[in-house]
C-alpha cells in the first residue's frame, strides 16, 4: 500500500520532469526561432531542436495525465475511506 508521504514524493518527482519539460521546449523554440539550422548544444545526447520540442511536448503531455490520474485516485481513495469512518 503507497502511503501518503508516497503519493507526495512521486508528484514532486513528476512536478521535476514537468519543469524539465519545459525548459526543453524553452530551448528547443528559442534555438528553433534564432535559426532554422540550429544544433543544441546543452549536453543532451540530441542536438535536433524540433526532436527536443516534440518530446518534451510528448512528455509533458505524458506527465499532466498521469498527475491527474493520481490526484483521482488519491482524492477518491481518501474521500471513500473518510466516507467509512463517520457514524451512521
């Protein structure tokens, strides 16, 4: 059973790669814009700067549906369980 603490930690987690994300498509538009020939050169293992966008696009996508999935199930498991403890 994940505890609460739990939850917390793997939303902060998915809350880094979501600032990841856009950073990643920060740069990719700003490389994108200054010139359509343009190399990223920030030590990722990819210099394409549209392949950047689109994946961090894929993934923020990606990352938003999975922290809605979790506030919903959290939020459904904690309103059940409160639900089950008042008196009758």
């Amino acid at each position: 059973m994940i505890t609460r603490f739990e939850w917390l930690l793997i939303l902060f987690g998915l809350g880094f790669i979501q600032i990841l994300c856009f950073w990643g498509i920060d740069i990719a538009v700003s490389a994108m814009v200054t010139s359509p020939q343009a190399i990223l050169t920030n030590g990722w293992g990819i210099r394409s700067p549209i392949m950047i966008y689109h994946l961090a696009l894929y993934l923020s996508i990606l990352v938003t549906v999975t922290i809605m999935i979790i506030m919903v199930h959290v939020i459904q498991k904690y309103t059940d369980q409160h639900k089950s403890d008042e008196p009758r």
